[in-house]
C-alpha cells in the first residue's frame, strides 16, 4: 500500500523545525531531569505547538522521586562498603548488607520495580498527550509517544567513553566477591582473624576501586541535555501532528494520541503513570503504542521488538506494521534488541497494550549518552525526516489495513 507521497523538502522542512525546537527547549528551559521545572517547561512549550495545529491538549500530573531510580549503583555499591567492616567484626552478619545490595540492583535494573521509591523524596512530574480524532467512526487508536526528560550524568561515561562498559563491569565484580567472601566467612565459621580467613578478608580491598566506582557513578549536579534522549522522540511525535495537519492527510478510522511522558529517566514513571491513568478508556476499540527513543543515527534507525534489558517482547504484529511501514518508505528496518536499559514501550507492553518501539542509536552505548555531550550537536536531520516519513507511514497503513497477520 503507498503512503502518502511527502515532498522531501516538505519533510525536511519539518525535521529542520524539530532540531531548531530542540535548541530552543534547551537554551530556555535549562536541565530537564525527572519530575523538574524545566521538564514541565518543556511541556507546557510542546503542549502550545501541539495547540497551534488545532489540537487540545492535556497535561496530567504524577508524583514521581527523582533521584531514587538512578541512585540505585550509589545505594548498591554503599550497602556493599558497609559489609566491609562487619566481615572483620561480625562475620555472621556480613552477607546481609551485600544481599540487600544485589536485591536492590535485580529489583531496580533488570526489573524496574522500584523499591528506593519510598526512601527518596517526592516531586510531581507531567504527561502532556493530545488525541486527533478520525474524519469517521473511531475503530482503532495508536498512541505515538516520546519522553520530555532527561537523565542525570553518568559520571565515568562522560570522562571515559571508550572503555565505559569497563565500569559497570567493575562495579559487579566487586559487589560478587564481596557476597562471596561474606557469604563464605559466615556459612562457613570461618574466623576471620586467621588463616586462609584473614587473607579473603584482606583482598576485598581490591573490590574498593569498583564500590568507589559505585558510589559516583551518577552525577547529580549535571542533567544531560537530552538532545537525542530524548527530545528527538518527543519532537518526533510533535512533529507528526504537524506533518499532517499541514499535508492535510485525514485518516478515515484511526484516533491518533500524540504522547510525551515525564520521568522516563525515572524508570518509566510517567509511561505507567499515563497507562494508569487512561487504560480503561481504551477498551472501546483496538489500542496498539509505538514508542520513539533517541532518533539521532540514522544508519541504526531500527525497530525494537525485545526491550527492558532484552526481557519484555513486543507485540510480533506491532513490530510487523512497522517493518511493512517502513519498507514503504524505501526502509529496511532491522529488528533489534534494547540490550541494557528500557524504553517507555516496555510498560505499555507490560500493561497488555500492543507495541513497538523505534530507536536510532548505537547502544555501544553512544559517546552522548547520558551525559552532557547529548545536545543538539548529536541531532541528525535526514534521520528525524525519515523517522517523520516512517511515522506517516504507520499511522496511514494501521489506519487502512489494520495490524498485519504475523
């Protein structure tokens, strides 16, 4: 089926206005982490762009704690410095702060159920969404989303990008020989004042190195400017709206929610939050989500159909509108995999909505990830015009056909 044939100057025209915004949100509206003045800044700017194309939109309030997700190597590497002295002066007890540690890293990382939550504080970051009803009968909905945050520094990726994932590494060997040891030591009776004891004991210095690692490894002080991560996704999706306003594309049967979530960097807090919100208004019709996340490198623009650290699948028919979407565009998207991390398709997933997720970076990872080389700089106009391009594509081909048969 063909989609709507888009001037290329039309498109880059659009594109063009998303790296102009992008600057402009930076430049007036300053760091932009979970739950901050500067993300609901950028909001209220986008809701007023989306306004300007004659739609209406909403921004939803949610309490979110900042810091508490990306605390988590902080508060693990700090619970496993607190076993030191008890492996010397309460053997039996020593394992229990390294437990608590690793319990705390699976439970943040690898499954993004947030248990720091309750011990930080509180603040109230924003969803901003707008609907753009159909010229007929509504039979189906795609939301189309993108965050407005951005993530605080990771500190050794900034000093050290070329050997980066060296740190993490470091970080979980120390903390696996400091359970060993203790775990060791107690179950053991070992008497940590003689030999072999004393001398397992004495080479947890050696794991000093990655807890200090640990313990700085998040630069509070410094948001990234979030160019790619991840104005480009939410600039992505206002854009769209834009688009097709201004070709006058009309889709017969299909609701189209433009979405930009806060506090995506918090864990995905505002994608559940809006899920939380919304989700039983969208038991009327079919509802399917396609998620944008850094749409900056054109050469790795692919669809994701496995995310959260590789664990959550996407829905197979949603990965497959995309591929047919794009291979109408002239794009062979490949499939891909989030290997580390998550984008806000892993809680819609989660929740039983359909989906897909669309990325354009190098998960290497990029030299601008996470830190304050993600400005505009990173930003890639034929990448966010082929993204516009694939998007129209999208919403066109769901509207006519439906989701394919896979």
């Amino acid at each position: 089926m063909p989609i709507p044939d888009i001037a290329n100057h039309n498109l880059k025209e659009c594109a063009a206005y998303c790296v102009d915004t992008i600057g402009a949100i930076i430049e007036r509206f300053g760091p932009r982490p979970p739950g901050s003045d500067g993300e609901k800044q950028c909001q209220e700017f986008l809701r007023d762009e989306l306004a300007a194309v004659g739609l209406s939109p909403t921004i939803d309030p949610f309490p979110v704690a900042q810091k508490a997700f990306m605390a988590m190597p902080m508060v693990s590497a700090a619970l496993t410095v607190c076993a030191l002295p008890l492996y010397w002066l309460a053997p039996r007890l020593s394992p229990i702060p390294v437990l608590l540690a690793l319990s705390v890293f699976v439970c943040e990382l690898v499954f993004y159920k947030h248990v720091l939550t309750p011990f930080f504080p509180k603040s109230t970051s924003h969803n901003l969404w707008a609907a753009l009803a159909p010229s007929g009968e509504t039979k189906r909905r795609i939301i189309l989303g993108g965050h407005a945050d951005a993530a605080y520094e990771w500190r050794f990726h900034r000093l050290f990008p070329r050997i980066f994932p060296l740190f993490p590494a470091l970080i979980i060997l120390s903390v696996v020989y400091v359970l060993l040891s203790t775990l060791a030591v107690a179950l053991l009776g070992g008497n940590p004042m003689a030999s072999p004891w004393n001398y397992v004991g004495a080479f947890q210095l050696a794991a000093l190195p990655g807890l200090v690692v640990g313990l700085l490894f998040t630069d509070f002080r410094v948001t990234a400017p979030g160019a790619g991560d991840n104005l480009s996704g939410s600039l992505t999706v206002v854009g769209l709206a834009r688009l097709l306003k201004r070709e006058n594309i009309i889709l017969d049967n299909t609701e189209v929610v433009f979405l930009v979530t806060g506090s995506e960097e918090a864990g995905l807090e505002g994608a559940r939050a809006f899920i939380k919100a919304h989700k039983a208004d969208w038991q009327d019709v079919e509802t399917v989500c396609v998620a944008y996340d850094t749409i900056t490198e054109l050469a790795h623009l692919a669809v994701y159909v496995r995310d959260l650290n590789g664990r959550v699948p996407h829905d197979p028919r949603v990965c497959a509108l995309v591929k047919e979407a794009g291979k109408s565009c002239g794009l062979d998207l490949p499939e891909a995999v989030i290997p580390l991390g998550s984008s806000d398709g892993t809680a819609f997933s989660q929740a039983g909505i359909p989906t897909a997720a669309i990325c354009a970076m190098d998960h290497a990872p990029a030299l601008y990830y996470h830190n304050r080389r993600d400005d505009v700089d990173v930003l890639d106009t034929e990448c966010l015009a082929q993204a516009l391009r694939l998007s129209v594509g999208i919403v066109e081909r769901y509207d006519k056909e439906g989701l394919p048969a896979v």
